[in-house]
C-alpha cells in the first residue's frame, strides 16, 4: 500500500441481497424503532464498537462514538484514516461498513461468522486478514483461541473480534505514541496487530512447555489421570498449529509485495521481525506435538508394563491359592477315608457281616491306615502334599 494514499469516492449504499435478512428493531410496543435508537447506524452509540477513531498525520484528530460518526468525520479528513473496533458486530453493522467502505461480499460474510482458517486475501485495494489469538489460562491449565479479523483499507483499518483476541487497546496507544509509525497509513496498523498476536503467542508457548514438564512427571509417577491430560494438551496443540502455521505463509506473501506496493523500510523490518517470531513459534509448536506423542507412547508402555505385572501378580497369588487348596483337599480325602469306615462299622445292624468277628476291630484300623497311608504317598507322588 502506498503511503498516504488519495482517497477513494464512497460507493453509493446499496442493498446486499448475499445476506440473510436482519430482523426489524422494533421499540416496546412492537413498533418500528427510530432511526436514531441505539445499534440503527446513525449518531448513537453502537453497541458492538470497542473504539473508533480518527487519525491524521499521526495523531488522533476525532474519537466518535458511532460509525455515522466516524464516516463523517474521515470524510472531513482528505489524508485522514479512520481505525474502527469491533467486538462480535451485528449483520447491520457490518452492512453499514461494507456499503461505506465497498467491502467485498465473501469477506463480510467471513466476518459474519467465527471459526475461519487464519488466510490473507486482497480484494482490489483492499485486504482482508483473519487471525487466531490465543492465550494461556493459568487456572484451568487450558489455551483459550479466539479469532480476529481485519479489514484493511487505504484509508480505514477495521477489526473484528470473536472472542479471546489480543489487547488491542495496548497496540492503539503503542502506536499513538508513535506518532511517525502512525503516519505511515493502515499498513502500520496491520503489521502493529500482527506483532501483538504473535507476542500473545509467547505466554501460551511457556505456559504449554510448563504443562509438559509436570506431565513428564506424573507419567513417571504412575498418575492415572495422566493419559486424559495428555489428550486434551495435544488436542490443544492441534489448534495451536492451525493458528500459527498459515501465519508463515501469510507474512511471506506480504514481504513478496514489498516492491509492488512500495511498503516504508521500517514497516518491512517491522514485518520481518514478525516473521521471524512466527516461525520460532511454529517450530516450537511442531516440537511440542511430536514431544506430547513420544510421552503418550511411553505413557502407554508403562500402562503395559504395569498391567502386565498386576496381572502376574494375580496369576502367581492364583497359583499360591491352587497349591493350598490341593493341600487341603488331599488332607480332607485323606481324613475322609476312615470316617467312611468307621461310619459304615459304626451302624450296627445286627445282620451285618463281620460285626461278631474277633479280628473286626483290627481289621478296621489297618484298613483305615492302608487307604490313608496309600492316599498321602499318591497325592505326594502328584506334588500335592
């Protein structure tokens, strides 16, 4: 983009039929709202406006409260640049914006919506740049991403946020009080938002390296909540990446226009050094997916092992448990065998055999210690005694 760039005429407004109808606002008693109800595009306050404002030559020259503010007053600026804010904006906002600054259908839509692959995509004089912020949540251990997308003009520079997205309120005043950096037109604020999100980067990176230093640990120490851990963190890694690595393609392509679109010498070592970051980040990202995976295989391993070794325990407290019991039941076969005796000669029926034998007596004992010896030496012979 060149510096300072003539301003454009304003397009006609026109009615975009590619979107879906925006419900009428309606006040209390069903009725039409005025015009000038708040959200309905005229001088009030919009809803979904974080920050507008107004620059030239550097400096902040109007801060208005609406976007039919900030029209008018970067109409009243020939070199001026407006730099508008917006946080989850309604259909009619974006409407009010596309007509105002010929924003292209696709892009609106992409805006319309979250969950966008980070891309870079011109559209005439305009580009249109989705980002994925990240950032690191100390509390629940987890990475929290969000999506930003931005609209860059020759004159405007717009932003959109779907949920955890840089402090861009910190990359404003940055700039503002660069006043020169300014000056250099909506690319500066581009590349100022870029550097914001890859240093937002940094935080989730060390806190991710901390994650796997203690999951290392609880591997090791058998925790078996581990695993879960492990999965959610590499979960987490996957979108880590899709954030960052489209972000090495995006800014190459914008250093291949450098000498097309005469971008300033600082701007490109601005962008250089962003680049520079993205691709440590990305690397980093790559290790740390390939790092979660050898500890999930290890994780495993040791899952295995001590599987296999509570199962040899039970296998061997099995095998104790079959010896005792072949203990005790070849003692209760041996005990068994002269209860059946003297069971039987203890009925006295009168018309037994035997029951006025002389040698009865004997016989029953020596018959009782024969089966008995004979069933110790088998169950011996057997390993069972």
């Amino acid at each position: 983009m060149p510096e300072n760039p003539p301003r454009r005429e304003r397009p006609t407004p026109k009615k975009h039929s590619w979107l879906r109808p925006t419900a009428t606002r309606t006040n209390g008693s069903g009725r039409p709202a005025p015009a000038d109800a708040p959200g309905s595009g005229s001088g009030t306050a919009d809803t979904s406006v974080v920050h507008a404002a107004v620059y030239r030559d550097g400096h902040r020259v109007a801060t208005p409260a609406s976007l039919a503010d900030t029209y008018r007053r970067l109409r009243e600026q020939p070199q001026g640049m407006a730099w508008i804010g917006l946080d989850r904006p309604s259909e009619s906002e974006l409407l009010s914006l596309a007509d105002e600054f010929d924003l292209h259908q696709l892009a609106v839509e992409d805006a319309l919506e979250a969950h966008q692959r980070p891309k870079l995509e011109r559209y005439g004089d305009t580009l249109f740049v989705v980002l994925r912020a990240a950032r690191y949540l100390d509390a629940p251990e987890e990475v929290d991403f969000g999506e930003l997308h931005i609209f860059v003009g020759p004159d405007f520079v717009i932003t959109v946020g779907h949920g955890a997205a840089p402090d861009l309120s910190a990359v404003r005043n940055r700039m503002e009080a660069a006043p020169e950096l300014l000056a250099l037109g909506p690319e500066a604020v581009l590349y100022a938002i870029l550097d914001a999100v890859v240093d937002g980067y940094a935080p989730v990176v060390s806190g991710v390296q901390n994650d796997i230093d203690e999951i290392e640990t609880e591997v090791f120490s058998g925790d078996p909540e581990v695993s879960r851990r492990i999965y959610e963190l590499a979960r987490e890694m996957v979108e880590f990446q899709r954030a960052t690595r489209p972000l090495v393609g995006m800014l190459h392509n914008l250093m291949a226009g450098f000498a097309k679109y005469g971008t300033d010498d600082e701007l490109q070592r601005y962008l250089r050094d962003v680049a520079d970051h993205v691709t440590h980040t990305s690397e980093r990202v790559d290790g740390f997916r390939s790092a979660l995976a050898d500890i999930l295989a290890v994780n495993a391993t040791l899952v295995t092992q001590q599987q296999n070794a509570e199962m040899r325990a039970l296998a061997e407290a099995g095998f104790e448990q079959n010896e005792e019991i072949k203990k005790i039941s070849s003692w209760a076969a041996i005990l068994f065998a002269p209860t059946l005796v003297g069971t039987i000669y203890g009925m006295n029926f009168q018309a037994m055999p035997e029951l006025h034998w002389a040698f009865g007596y004997p016989f029953a004992i020596a018959l009782m210690a024969v089966v008995c010896v004979s069933l110790y030496f088998i169950f011996k012979r057997r390993d069972w005694l």
